[in-house]
C-alpha cells in the first residue's frame, strides 16, 4: 500500500460524518439545521446536549488517531522516524480536509478542531494532552466550547515551539498553521464572544445553580 492510498484512506476515515449521523439517525433531524449550521462537536453539545455532544467529540478526535496510525502500515517507516513523522502530518491534514468537507455529507462538515487533536494525540500524546488540559480548563470555567478550542490551538505552537521545542520543521509549520486556521474557521465564534452573544453548552449547570443560590443569600443578608 503506497503513501497516496493512505492518504485517500485518512481522507474517507476523517469524512465520517458523526455528527450528522448521529442526529439523523436518533433525532430524526440534520445537526446542520440548527445552532450554528456546524456539523461538529460544538453544535451537538448546542443542539443535542453535553452526552452526544461528548460522543461526536470523542468520535472525530479518533478519526485523527485512526489516520496518523495508517503510516505503521508501510514498514519503512518504522525506522525513519523525521519521515515518519511528516507522513502522520500529511495523513492527519487528510483526516482533517475531510472532516471539513466529507464526502460522506455533501462536502458540508465541521471546523476540524476535535480531529486535529486527534491527529496531535497520535502523533506526540504529551503535547495533546496538554493542549486538552487547557480545552478542558477554559471550558470548565467558561463553558464556552468555541472559546476553549481557540485557546487549545493557541496553546498548541507554544507547546511545540517553546515548551518542547520540537525540532522538526514541518511539525513546527504545521502548529502554526493550526492555530491560524481555528483562528480562521471560528470568525463568527470571535464576533459572537465579543459581543456576549455566544451560546454556552449545557454542563456545569449545577455549579451555576450554587453560585446563584450563593449570590441570592448574600443580597438577602445584606437586606
């Protein structure tokens, strides 16, 4: 199996349309009707709620791992680990085009943010999980999905290029490339923060029930 074929097959691997399928499949709706028209993970946990919302996140994170691991199936890579390396990059960014524009959904996907995580996790598991740890930090104290990811991706070139200074030109570039392109992609996300108008997901919601039970006492002891 040559390096093209893998490259188609990352490509069909990160065209599952899970989000579509999911709510097309148990809702009887197409996820890209509502919310945001997006058919990723940030528009099921709007539409669908925190529990598929978590599964389609889940679902497009594996499609990048599924694709960068495809490169163990040309053994020579096994001992060249720079090309290996560039070759799980050029596999992900496959996964990631097509969870972007699927051939499995009319070419209409998502942003690719979870995929992309996907495709760091199987490539250097220390970075993602990093980069998650900073996800899930900003979405615990925001709730904000949107917001979260855009931090993550930020967080991914100083992790590459700072922290861990990897060495490797391509991977370096391609952590840029990220960033600007969740950058890219979440325009209309960035105005909707800016203006107080983006949607929170529907988790946490008995931390923010405390809080205001907390904010209540306090004004009526002050009464």
């Amino acid at each position: 199996m040559n390096e093209f074929l893998l490259i188609v097959l990352a490509y069909l691997i990160g065209s599952i349309p899970s989000s579509v399928w999911v709510s097309k499949y148990f809702f009887g709706i197409d996820i890209r009707d509502y919310g945001s028209g997006n058919a990723g993970a940030t528009n099921t946990f709007r539409t669908l709620g925190p529990n598929w919302g978590s599964f389609v996140m889940l679902a497009d994170m594996l499609k990048g791992i599924i694709a960068v691991k495809l490169v163990y199936l040309i053994p020579y890579y096994l001992d060249h680990e720079s090309q290996m390396t560039n070759l799980q990059i050029g596999l992900g960014l496959a996964a990631v085009v097509g969870h972007i524009f699927p051939i499995w959904a009319e070419f209409r996907g998502g942003k690719g943010v979870a995929t992309v995580f996907g495709m760091v996790l199987g490539i250097q598991p220390i970075v993602a999980v990093c980069c998650v740890g900073v996800f899930l930090l900003v979405l615990y104290l925001t709730r904000f999905v949107s917001l979260s990811s855009i931090l993550a991706s930020l967080a991914f070139p100083i992790f590459i290029l700072v922290i861990f200074n990897e060495k490797e030109d391509l991977y370096r570039i391609f952590a840029i490339a990220v960033a600007l392109m969740v950058l890219i992609t979440h325009q209309k996300n960035i105005g909707r923060l800016l203006q107080g108008n983006e949607s929170k997901v529907p988790i946490l919601k008995h931390r923010d029930r405390r809080r205001q039970r907390r904010r209540n006492g306090s004004e009526r002891n002050k009464l």
